[in-house]
C-alpha cells in the first residue's frame, strides 16, 4: 500500500470515527437526560449497549485516524507535534480498553454489582482520561501551530478532546460540559489528512 492510499485510508477512518463520536453523544444526552439517573440503571439498558459500541468502534478508528492527522503535518509540527501525537495515541489507546469495558464489562455489572458502577470510577479510568485529554489538547495546539489544517478544526481538536468520551467521561471531569463531544467528532469529521483541508462543512 502506498503512503498515499495509507493517507486516505486513516483520513477516512478519522472521519467515520468523528461521525460515530456524534452519533454516540446524542444517545449518551438520550440517556443521561430520558432514561434512569443512576450510571448503574443506564448501564443495564439496550441504548447504553448500542451506545458504548459506538464509542468502541469510533476510538478505534479514531486511533487509526491519528497516524494520517500526523503524518501530513509531521514536519511542520515539530516536536509538539510529536509529543502530542504520542500522548494522544496513548491516551486513545487507553481509553480504547475503557470502552471494550463499557461494552463487555460494565452490563454485567450493572446487573451483579450495581453499586460498583455508581461508586465513581477507579483510579486507572481517570488516568485513561487524563492522558487522552492531555494528549489531544496538545495534538490539537501542534496542529493550531502547523497551520496545515483549518484553523477551525485545529480549536475544535483542542476544545473537544476535553470530552473524554460523553457521560463516562464527565464522571471523570465534571466540569466538561456534555456537548464538548458532539464538537470533537465534527472536528474529526472535518479533517483530511491526504490535502490538509477541510471536509463534511
């Protein structure tokens, strides 16, 4: 394959993987705002299943989406850029094993131990987060700083990757407001890492 077609290829796994980072916000907002108040109550419901398999498959394909974001500002990112782009792979990566949790995991303990699930989250889950936070903020002040992709879409990879993945992430952080998400998968949305330009709007 050549480095081209690999281009293509993570530009259109980074923009599928924006779209279903929407999709998956609007029914986290459905069951954080419709269905039962407690994470334990929404976890043992059919709209969180559907819900976290599309965050599961949106941070794969986000993970693949990186390598093409980087690749075509690799040099005029520098070494933020860098560091940005493997802080954030890592932090995806991490937050990647959370969400197969989410999936797999975190139903049956819905059903077998509920107040697990209301406690809060471990430690390990909120370093996941942190580093995906951190490591997108800087991916996204490199990008600002390259200036090969839209300007726009650079503010929007910083401002969305305070997310950190719907209602999970806001029992991390509190203080990010649910809708930074929907923000972030239009930003992924929009990017083409083949000719730097915008796309979708």
């Amino acid at each position: 394959m050549s480095f081209s077609n690999l281009l293509r290829w993570s530009g259109l796994a980074a923009m599928v993987g924006g779209a279903l980072f929407v999709i998956f916000e609007l029914l986290d907002l459905y069951n954080f705002f419709v269905v039962e108040e407690n994470f334990s109550e929404v976890a043992a419901t059919a709209p969180w299943v559907a819900e976290a398999l599309l965050n599961l498959l949106g941070t794969v394909l986000l993970l693949f989406g990186l390598f093409g974001l980087y690749a075509r500002q690799s040099e005029a990112a520098g070494h933020l850029g860098l560091v940005g782009f493997l802080v954030a792979f890592l932090g995806t990566a991490l937050v990647a094993g959370v969400s197969w949790g989410d999936v797999f995991v975190v139903p049956i303990l819905a059903d077998a131990a509920p107040e697990v699930l209301d406690a809060g989250p471990p430690l390990g889950i909120i370093l996941s987060f942190g580093v995906f936070t951190v490591g997108w903020v800087l991916f996204g002040l490199a990008t600002l700083r390259a200036r090969v992709y839209p300007r726009v879409a650079a503010v929007l990879l910083m401002v969305g990757g305070r997310a950190a993945h719907g209602r999970r992430g806001a029992r991390v952080l509190p203080a990010v407001p649910q809708y930074r998400g929907v923000r972030r998968g239009r930003s992924l949305a929009r990017l083409d890492p083949l000719h730097g330009e915008g796309r979708f709007g």
